[in-house]
C-alpha cells in the first residue's frame, strides 16, 4: 500500500512543492513546527532512512542542504535545524525547521496552521531562493 508520501509524489494528494528531482521530493509540512518546515524524502518508497541505499543516503543531505539554505534566505531563522523521527509515516524523511531557540524541533509542541495563501506564498519565496 502507497505512503501518503508516494501519494504527494505522485500527485495523487496535492502539496506545497518546494524542489524535486530524479530521486528527492521537498515539499511543505501542513503540521508545521514554524513557517517553512520542510519535508524531503526519497521518492522510493522506504521506511527507515538507514535502509536507504549508501548513495541514496550520501545524496539526500546535499539535496536537503539546498533546501535549507533557501529557507533561511527565506523566513527569519538563527539556522535551520534537521530532525529524522520516522514512526508516524512509513516512508523515510528528513524535516527541515527554521530556528529560533533550542526547543523549536520539540515535536510535541502543538503545530501551526497557516491559509493555503500563506503556504503558497511561503513555498513561492523559497523556491525563488533555491
């Protein structure tokens, strides 16, 4: 059965595309931490991120890494923090979260919510900074 990731991949379930390419896909949090939390994962469909082939896991930070550094031209941050949790969704994944303080990757935090304008417009302003 397809992760509702593989979903989002497909365009089966639409998101806030951030970048893609032949094997990662960036897309917007709708339970974000902070505005611009960021979601990249694999686009082949596996569970935990070390069982990712070694050029796959070698290959998913410098994706990732552009990501963070066109969100931190984006949204006011300290830095961009990186968190791999993985138990709520079968599908590999890394989150990207704006920083302001050390307790902003604190998942139990309750989560934002933000208009569909405002995602648009937030995943616009990053990908015009990639």
């Amino acid at each position: 059965m397809a992760t509702i990731f593989s979903k989002i991949i497909r365009g089966e379930i639409p998101s806030h595309l951030i970048a893609e390419d032949e094997n990662f896909y960036a897309f917007l949090d709708i339970s974000p931490l902070h505005q611009g939390h960021t979601l990249v994962v694999p686009k082949r469909e596996i569970d935990y991120l070390f069982d990712l082939e070694n050029d796959e896991l070698a290959a998913i930070l410098p994706f990732a890494k552009k990501i963070a550094r066109a969100i931190e031209k984006t949204i006011p941050c300290l830095r961009v923090g990186i968190a791999v949790i993985g138990l709520e969704i079968p599908h590999a994944h890394l989150h990207l979260v704006p920083l302001q303080g050390n307790n902003d990757l604190d998942f139990s935090r309750p989560k934002l919510t933000f208009t569909e304008e405002q995602m648009s417009a937030t995943a616009a302003a990053i990908r015009a900074n990639l």
